[in-house]
C-alpha cells in the first residue's frame, strides 16, 4: 500500500483493538475470535470490501479424463 495515511489509520486501529483485547481475561478462543474481528473490522474500514477472485484451477480437463479413466478401470476390477 502506497498511502502512508492509511496504512497508519489501519496500523492504530489495530493497536488500540488488540490492546482491549489483551487486558481482557477471556480464554484464549475467545481472544483469538475477537482478535480476527478486530482485524477484520480494520481492515475492512480502511481498505474496504475485497472482492473475491476465483481461484485458478489447476484441475484442467487433461486431469479430469484421466481420474475418470482410472475410476473405470477400477470399476472394472472390482
């Protein structure tokens, strides 16, 4: 990210959203649950909503035929 400001803005809400958490004496699956939201809230403030990109496959046809060949030929033994 090229825009200090925000980077900062992101850095302090992160600081001071942690610390509340770390005096608080939750367990610590409750710490880690508010601790992501504290990142994702943040986050989200200053970078806004991400959109979600699909994944590139790796599974490709070549890969689909031969797992169905294989399961034929298994098939067949059985």
């Amino acid at each position: 990210m090229n825009e200090p400001e925000v980077v900062q803005n992101y850095k302090s809400k992160l600081e001071q959203g942690l610390k509340q958490i770390i005096s608080i004496q939750d367990n610590i699956e409750e710490q880690w649950e508010k601790g992501k939201a504290v990142i994702h809230a943040a986050a989200e403030q200053e970078f806004g909503e991400m959109e979600s990109q699909r994944p590139k496959t790796w599974f490709e046809e070549e890969c689909q035929n031969a797992t169905e060949n294989k399961n034929i030929a298994y098939r067949k033994l059985q």
